[in-house]
C-alpha cells in the first residue's frame, strides 16, 4: 500500500497591501525508469506554465549550482520518468556561482527552484515569496576542510591559521560568533591548490565534493561539520512561490511528489543518473559522483528516517533555524516561519 503523506501549507500573499492566509491541504500518495537528450538552459524570458505538444505542463527548475551530485534526485526524477508520469515537462536548468535563484523564481522566471533553507528564509526577510516544499538533505553538507596533519578534530580548534569562507554568508557569521577563531586569518573561498600547498589552512566546502578533490590530489583532509555548531539548515530545497500554491496547488503536489520519487530513486541506486550529470557536466566525474551520492545517503536519510520520510521538513528545525539568523542579524525574528515552509505528516 501506498505511503500517505499529507502536505499542510500556510502561504503569506500580499494584495493590495494587506496580508492574507491560504491555507491549502493536498494528499499525495508515493509509490517507488528512458535516458533524456542533454537539457538546454532556458533564456532570460520570463517562463511561465504553459502546455507542450504532448498536453504536459511546461515548467523550469533552476538550479543553485551546477549539475551535482547534491542534484541527483531531480536529475534522476527526470530520467526515470516521475515528471512526466505526472504530466510535467521539466527544463533543469543548471545554476553556477552567486545564482539568483531566489530572485528568478520569486519573480515568475523560474518555475521552481533549488537552495538551502536560510536562503528561503532571509529571502522571506527582504519580501521574496517563496515556499519551501521538500528538503531531500535534511543534515547541511558544509564543512570546514583542514589537514590530518593538522591536528584539528573540532570546529573550536580552528585557531593560529588561515580560514577560507565565504565571510557574508550565514554559516560563516554564525561561526564567527559562535567560535573563539584565536589568531585566524579569514579571507575568501580560495582555489583547491591554496589547500594542497598550505597545511596550515582551512576551507570551507561540502563534504561530498572539496574532500574528494583533495584526496585525488594526494592530500589527507579531515572534515568538520558545520552542522556540529548547531547551524544546521535544510540543503537542495526544492521551493516555488506562495502565489504558484496558490493558483496551482496541483502542480505543485505533482512535482513535490516526482520529485520525491526521484530522490528515493537516487539514493537506492545513482549509477545511471551520476552518468548523466556527467554527460551534461563533464568536470564532474563519474568517481566524484559516486564518491558525492554515498556521502549524501546518510545526510538524506539519517538515523531513523526510511525512504519514505526523505525530504519531510519539522516547525521545530524551521524556528531554530530562524533564531539563529536572527541573532545574527541574517533575518528578523517576526518572521512566520509556518508561511516559508510546506510541513509534510507520514502515516
């Protein structure tokens, strides 16, 4: 029999300056394969939802980085026919370096889009509708990246050395004030070969890629988890807008529900989709690939979760999470954290 999960959604609209609350109540039900042509980006125009010859609905997923592993379950939810099976044609379109992923599908050029939880909320902080729908890496991969050699097993041991991070972002604040950080030197995200050369310098990184890249290089780096701080944000949300759940909750249940299928798909077995990310993404390895989907496997499904929990989202997460942006001045903490999210109960 079919897992039932019900969907409870709580979406903040603006209409002529006064807030309003839908509440939308969708079931799913989640039962758990064609190698597609390479996916063409689509342009700057605006994308809406539209029909194609076959009668499906024509949407955008834009991504937050380029075709990765972290990736994998849209990617394998395209391939094995879950979108289509729902009547959905999805474009994946692949994101890079500071894309604005938010901004594109808060503003209608983008159907549906892919990023971290603190982004949906600090994007929530400066008026951007968007909704969070599915969270398939429930533990953040992001970690600082230092040598064996070095000694260093915590994150408070981070001292006497140079640090590479991203200073702005918000794991990286939060760090900071919640880290002694003696006598560290913090500069920008810095090339792998910084790393390799220097054993007295620390990177920020995900732990299913620049761990990889390391070790390939000859190096012995030891992980640290950001996530052991506390700071522990949802990774590869898929998200939409409040109006889209709104004036389309159909849609929206269908590619929450593909996609879902998708990630079960990808964590069961990515061998056909990791070398399909690497036909369309040739500097990812088939290796780095593989390397990328077993290290996401127990951050996707950690201790107690089945399959059939992947991408389930708690209030609880969602408020600590809120907290901690706001102590850090990242988001306000008025925010109703009910509209950023669609909460998902399992029978």
């Amino acid at each position: 029999m079919p897992t039932r999960i019900h969907f409870f959604v709580h979406v903040e609209t603006k209409m002529n300056n006064v807030v309003q609350f839908a509440f939308i109540l969708f079931a799913l039900f989640i039962t758990g394969c064609e190698k597609e042509r390479p996916i063409t980006p689509v342009d700057d125009s605006s994308v809406s939802t539209n029909e194609s010859d076959e009668g499906n609905t024509k949407v955008s997923l834009l991504l937050n980085w380029t075709p990765e592993a972290e990736h994998g379950g849209f990617y394998a939810a395209l391939l094995n026919g879950h979108y289509a099976t729902e009547g959905i044609e999805v474009t994946i379109v692949p994101g890079g370096k500071n894309a604005p992923v938010i901004q594109r599908v808060a503003t209608g050029q983008d159907t549906f889009g892919v990023c971290n939880a603190d982004q949906i909320l600090t994007g929530r902080n400066q008026e951007a509708d968007v909704v969070a729908l599915l969270a398939p890496i429930q533990d953040s991969p992001r970690c600082i990246m230092v040598h064996k050699s070095s000694g260093i097993t915590s994150l408070d041991q981070l001292n006497d050395m140079t640090l590479a991070m991203s200073g702005g972002r918000s794991f990286a604040v939060y760090m900071q004030k919640h880290l002694p950080l003696e006598n560290v030197e913090i500069v920008p995200y810095q090339p792998i070969s910084i790393f390799l050369e220097d054993k007295n310098f620390g990177q920020q990184g995900y732990v299913f890629s620049e761990p990889f890249v390391a070790q390939q290089n000859g190096a012995e780096p030891h992980v640290l988890m950001v996530s052991d701080l506390g700071f522990n944000p949802y990774t590869s949300i898929l998200f939409t807008t409040g109006d889209r759940i709104s004036s389309d909750p159909a849609l929206v249940e269908k590619m929450t529900s593909a996609s879902k299928k998708g990630w079960q798909d990808y964590l069961d077995d990515p061998t056909k989709t990791n070398e399909y990310i690497h036909s369309i993404n040739e500097q990812m390895s088939v290796e780095a690939l593989a390397f990328g989907a077993a290290a996401i496997k127990p951050l996707s499904l950690t201790e107690g979760m089945s399959s059939e929990q992947i991408g389930m989202m708690t209030t609880q997460r969602w408020q600590t999470l809120l907290d901690q942006l706001a102590e850090i001045d990242h988001a306000d903490a008025s925010l109703d954290i009910n509209d950023a999210f669609i909460s998902v109960a399992v029978e």
